[in-house]
C-alpha cells in the first residue's frame, strides 16, 4: 500500500483543492481531512428561517461534527481509466 495518496477536490464553480493523505486517514479521521471543503459547503448554505408569532429568525447552516460521509477512492492507471475503488466495512 502507498504511503499517501493524491487528493483532489473540484468544486463547482471550477476551484480546485489538492494534497496528500495517508491512507489510514481516510478511515478514520475523514472530518478533518475534509475541513476546508466542509465550511465552503457551509459559506454557501442558504439560512434556515425559523418564524414565531413576532418575528423571523434567520439561522445559519452547519455541518455537524461527524457528518455521514461516503468515500469512494477513484484509481487511475497508466492509460488514464478512472476506476471506483469501493469497499464495505
């Protein structure tokens, strides 16, 4: 098994986030891994408006501490074929 792997993040908007990362954080501490992209996901959110009898509260989204995440790792070989590379625990 490699010592890390190439991490890229491609938003939708174009902008790009790149890195490496061992592969035993990616089993285990995915939400920091993914820090970054979680709070421009959050920047983007639109509010949630909760309403009373006198007033409307604006209330900003966010991301829960250990959101359900799915990892799928994508495989490139010589000839640049994108394979899913998926597995249950």
């Amino acid at each position: 098994m490699p010592n890390s792997f190439a991490i890229r993040v491609v938003f939708l908007d174009g902008k790009e986030m790149k890195g490496n990362i061992a592969p035993a954080d990616i089993r285990e501490n995915i939400g920091w891994i993914y820090e970054d992209v979680f709070k421009r996901l959050e920047e983007q959110m639109p509010p949630v408006l909760s309403f009373t009898e006198s007033e409307t509260i604006s209330i900003k989204q966010k991301i829960p501490q250990n959101p359900l995440s799915v990892c799928t790792a994508l495989i490139e070989d010589d000839e640049g074929n994108i394979t899913p590379n998926i597995r249950s625990h």
